[in-house]
C-alpha cells in the first residue's frame, strides 16, 4: 500500500470513527430527553398525590401524607356492604348522613337531621386571632351547610386547633379535626372526624382560589367534619366540596402562613406556629 493510499484509508477510519461518536451522542442525548421528561411526569403526579393525600380527612393515612398507605386502604364508599350517604333530593328536602365505619378517632355527636334549610347563610368562625366570616351555598351544597350548622349547634369545633398549614404550592390551611393538638409532634393530628360521613357536593368545574372553603376528604363521599381555607391558589382537582367563601378575615390567614410551620414534613407542610384555635361557631340566616 502507498503512502498515499495509506493516508486516505487513515482518513476514512477517522471520519467512520467521528460518525460513530456523533451517533452515539445522538442516542444518548435522545435518551436523556425521554428520562428528563418521565422524571418531570412523576414530579407533577407525585405533587398531585401529595396534595390529594395531604386532604384526606378521617382517614388515619392523611397524617403521614402517605399515597401508597391511602392507596391501600379501602375508603368506606368502597365497600359495598355499608350504608351509603345520599345526596340532597330535592323534592324531599334531605340529605342522608350515615355513620362512619373506617375506625378512625372521632368524636361522635350523632348524625345530623335529615331535614335541610337551602337558604343563604353566614358562617363566622371565632377564633384566638379573630373572626373569619365565611358566606356559605346551602343551596349549592345543602348537606355539606346542614352538617356545619348540626355541628355548630353541638359546640364540635370549640376548642379545636387548625392543624396543617400548606406551602408556597398548596397554599391552604386545614382545621375541623377536634381531636388535633397541632403540635408539630402528634402522629394523629387529621385523622379525627365526627363518625359519620356524607356525600361529596357542588364538583363541577370547582376551583380553589384564594378564599374559597372546601372540604378535606379520604376519597369520594366520605366527607366528616375537616375543611381547608384556601389563602392562594391551589391547583387541584375537582375532587373536594367547596362551600362558601372567606368575606372577612383573609389577613388572619396571611399571618398564620407568615408564621410558618413547626416542623415541615417532606412536602413542606405542617402544624403552624402561629396558632389558630377555633373558640367557637355561629351559623345564621343572610343578613
């Protein structure tokens, strides 16, 4: 072979050489692309779960915000041997509430009266920091109102303590578990209810944007006693009953968040420092 001959043989192994490399950046960064893209799909589904778990009210797995734990446990509207709540039926004018059968902490004052009042209220929850007036839609979520009202009247939520504060990305502060001391060391705060449970309401196109009033719940139709104030926007999915609106006393929501929490779990929320105890609830007509 020739000099000449040599030199071109050396050339076309160094250009095949190049091509390779050049093929194998290529796979390589494909692969990386498809990586990158199903790592940030498991961040925002495990954000969702987060967030959904982080509402689960009367259940015992919404205290350690685990997914695979709720996932694990059947929820009541699960099994089909139990009563099943019933929704509003407007001809009769009920809701039907039934007792709650999950095992979980509560303290039971019975069941509410079937029997609904639809008309405008106000709810005013009293508390250390001040009063936070919320307008409520009986009409919109006639069960949801008469379980507050029902409530109230025995006194249920007197003495509690607001249990979970939210974050930056799920900005909501949680209460309604009479049972929490909201402590940043109980392992129970969230899983205490008032032994029953009722249907979920008003779903449709639901949105959680500062101000509004929801339910927390465990899954479909399992609603108790706890509810979660919204001082942001939370992006969440229509799963969970929103019922009124803050009209007065946002700012006291402001400053429990500016407060922080006690000790943040791993989605960043937790007990908040700044306390808010509930002292007591009133439910009236419109004024």
């Amino acid at each position: 072979m020739s000099g000449k001959d040599r030199q071109k043989q050396l050339a076309r192994e160094h250009y095949e050489r190049q091509t390779q490399r050049r093929i194998e950046r290529e796979a390589k960064a494909k692969r990386n692309a498809i990586i990158g893209t199903s790592v940030a799909v498991v961040v925002v589904v495990g954000g969702v779960i987060a967030a959904t778990t982080l509402l689960g009210g009367n259940d015992p797995s919404s205290a350690t915000v685990t997914p695979t734990a709720q996932d694990a446990q059947a929820t009541p509207s699960q099994t089909s041997t139990e009563a099943q709540p019933a929704a509003f039926d407007p001809a009769a004018g009920t809701c039907g509430y039934v007792a709650d059968a999950s095992g979980g902490p509560a303290k039971n004052v019975g069941l509410p009266p079937a029997k609904v009042d639809t008309t405008p209220k106000t709810m005013t929850l009293k508390t250390n920091q001040g009063d936070i007036v919320i307008a409520v839609s009986a009409e919109k979520t006639p069960c949801t109102v008469n379980s507050f009202a029902f409530l109230a009247k025995k006194k249920y939520f007197n003495g509690s303590k607001c249990h979970r504060l939210g974050s930056d990305q799920f900005p909501m502060l949680q209460c309604g578990d009479p049972l929490a001391k909201a402590d940043g060391k109980s392992q129970t705060d969230g899983q205490g209810g008032p032994g029953y449970r009722f249907v979920n309401e008003n779903l449709k196109d639901a949105k959680y944007t500062r101000g509004v009033v929801a339910m927390a719940n465990s899954g479909p139709d399992t609603n108790g006693s706890q509810f979660f104030l919204v001082y942001g926007d939370a992006q969440l999915p229509p799963d969970y009953t929103p019922f009124g609106t803050v009209t007065k006393g946002l700012e006291i929501l402001d400053k429990v968040n500016k407060g922080g929490v006690i000790t943040p779990g791993q989605d960043g929320t937790g007990a908040p420092k700044e306390t808010l105890e509930i002292k007591d609830v009133t439910i009236s007509g419109k004024s």
